[in-house]
C-alpha cells in the first residue's frame, strides 16, 4: 500500500495514540486542522483507517469482497418434506448474501474485510449493515439503492438439504460501474479482491480490469450455473485472475461442455480454465471433496484431490461462503493454495453442522484444531 509522507506520519501518531482528535494532530504536525481532515479521509479511503473514528487498520493483509448483502429467509421441514403440500417446520431470518457471508467469515477468521454490497434504504437493510458491523467487517463502503434489500428464501428439509430456494436480489442485479466509484481508493490499496458471480457482467468486468490495473489479486466465486456462464467472457489472459471456486456444474458452464464426474475430466476442464488467466481452479465436488489445480510461473500443473471431511449435517446453506472465505484467508496468510483449501474445506464442514449461516463462533483457531484432530484420527 503507498502512502504519502504526511499520511505516514498521521499514522504514526494514530498508532502512538489513537484519540488525537484531527485538531490535536495538525497542532502536532504544525499544520492546518483542513489540510489533516484532508489526509485522514486519503487514509480512510485507502482502507488504513477502519470505520468512525481513527482505528487503524491492524498490520495483516487486508480484502474487500464486492458482492450481495440480503435477508435470508430460512424455513425448516420437520419431518420429510412433502411436495405440494403444508409440512410443519420452522423459520427463522438471519443476514444473509454470497459477499456478504463470505466478508464475514472471513472477518470471524481473522482478517480485515470491507464489504462493497448494495443494500436499500429499508428495515432489513439496517438491520444488515448494523449486524455485519458487529460481526466485524468495515461497512463504510456499502452502497445504499432505491431497490429494496435482497431476501433470499430457503426451504429445507428434515436433514438439512435444500430442497428449494427464491432469491430477489434485484438491488444486486441492478449495480453500476459507478456506484462502485466510491471504493476505488479502497480496492486499489487492498492486498486481495474477492469478487462474487452475483455482480452484473459490466461491473465484473470493470473490477477485473481495475484490479488488473493496480495489481491487486482477484479471487472469483462463481455463485451458481447461470451466474458462470454470464461470467466467463468476462476471463481472459489480459484479466489475470489468482483462483476460481467454482462447483462441477459452474465448472461446466464456464468451459462451455459438459464435465463428466471423474477427477480426470475435472483436471482437465481446469486447465481449460488456466488457458483463460486463471492460477487456481479449485473445484468443489459434494460428497467427491474437492480438486485443486494450480498453476505455476513456470506453467506446470498441479493437480490436488481432497475427499470431504466427515461432517453431520444441521443445514448446508452458506458452506460453500464459508468455504470460499477460509481459502481467501489462508492465501492471506500465506499458506500453500493446497494447504489454503484443506483449511477451507473443513471450514465448510464446520459450517453445515451448525444451524447458523454463518457460525457465530468460526474462527483460525477452531478451523485448524479440527484439522489437527482429523489428521491425527487418520
């Protein structure tokens, strides 16, 4: 990240004592209180200083995940649903959205996130911004719309699986190039960009080459087959992408055939999707676990297969965010892409145990114990 001369010394006083008040600095810089107030809005643009106030950002790499922020929805059958037909369940709300669960995964994780998600000027918008606040992202980059805030509708059955799901996520399907204008200091100083499939081709395609531009590192999650297909003229050489996680069938949509279930039929639509810029293909397979492919500066392939921890499932809905986010978060802290996945694939083990979209207790610690514990009952 570049900072100015001045820049760095406001930060330097910040870290001394973070209550100087913009007065109290320029009075210790021998400048003017406007010309401070000038630098500390540089400074918060540029993601250095974290939300109200002059908390500085911690010295670890920071994400911004541009994607959807919406009201989940959740009702669950309690005995084997049956079509067609009332089944007594229950339902609950929760906060919900692929960016927005995966920025707060990866917050609970442990690294600094900012959310980019539009949200409208609406109840279930402020209960959003104010809930994934207390989760721990920086939310002073969410874009507020007419279009009220996405829901997304949920019906489960008895053992935790989807059986069908209704998602309004028009005030995602509606963002422009420039309502994203206001986060560009943002995403142009940030250590990695995580983009979801839910963001409209000509904002996608604007942040791929933004990013490109500023030599920021971009992370894909494809989201669903529909959402693939709409994204994949958007992958070229000239748009270097560092991974894609997409499921087999978004696999499938993105090379434009179908992939037969085989780790060899998968490996070889990855490179397909290397031809197209991308480093790592990491493909989620269901019960199959997972499959790796990365490839090196020296343009040789790698090809990992990982089988699915054993988990008991309470409700699948947002394992794959969770998954997306423990992987970002491990290239964060420079862990092998392998060892990056490992540690994202039991994140989402962790996740379809519990009830919750998004476990209110995942953390680093939790997810690498569980893999210490797994390893040794090898």
């Amino acid at each position: 990240m570049t900072l100015t001369q001045r820049e760095r010394e406001i930060v330097d006083l910040l870290r001394v004592d973070p209550l100087l008040d913009a007065a109290a600095l320029a009075e210790r810089l021998g400048t003017t209180k406007a010309s401070v107030a000038v630098h500390l809005s540089h400074l918060a643009k540029k993601g250095v200083i974290l939300g109200r106030g002059y908390v500085l950002r911690a010295d670890r790499q920071s994400v911004v995940v541009v994607g959807g922020a919406n009201m989940d929805i959740k009702a669950h059958s309690r005995d084997p649903a049956v079509l067609r037909t009332s089944n007594p369940g229950a339902a609950v709300t929760s906060p919900g959205g692929v960016g927005r669960n995966i920025a707060e995964n990866l917050a609970r994780l442990g690294s600094p996130t900012h959310l980019v998600a539009p949200v409208g000027r609406d109840a279930f918008g402020e209960e959003l911004v104010a809930a994934t606040r207390e989760a721990g992202v920086v939310v002073d980059h969410v874009v507020t719309t007419d279009d009220p805030t996405g829901t997304y509708l949920a019906v489960m059955d008895a053992d935790g699986e989807l059986l069908v799901a209704v998602s309004n996520m028009a005030s995602t399907d509606n963002l422009t190039v420039r309502q994203l204008a206001g986060a560009r200091d943002l995403i142009a100083h940030c250590d990695l960009l995580v983009v979801e499939g839910n963001i409209p081709p000509a904002p996608a395609v604007w942040l791929l080459d933004y990013a490109t531009a500023c030599g920021v590192e971009v992370v894909i999650d494809p989201v669903s087959v529909a959402k693939a297909a709409a994204l994949a003229p958007a992958l070229t050489p000239e748009r270097p992408v560092l991974a894609l996680t997409p499921n087999q069938d978004e696999l499938a949509a993105i090379v434009g055939r179908r992939v037969p279930h085989t780790s060899a039929s998968v490996a070889k639509a990855a490179r397909e999707v290397h031809d197209l810029g991308v480093h790592h293909v990491w493909v989620r397979r269901g019960l199959a676990g997972s499959t790796l492919s990365s490839l090196d500066d020296g343009g040789r392939v790698t090809v990992t297969h990982f089988p699915a921890p054993s988990a008991q499932v309470v409700d699948v809905t947002g394992a794959g965010d969770a998954m997306t986010a423990a992987f970002v978060h491990g290239l964060l802290r420079r862990d092998s892409p392998a060892t990056a996945a490992a540690f994202g694939q039991m994140a989402a083990a962790l996740t379809v145990a519990s009830p919750e979209t998004v476990r209110p207790d995942m953390s680093a610690r939790l997810v690498d114990a569980e893999l210490r514990a797994a390893k040794e009952n090898a």
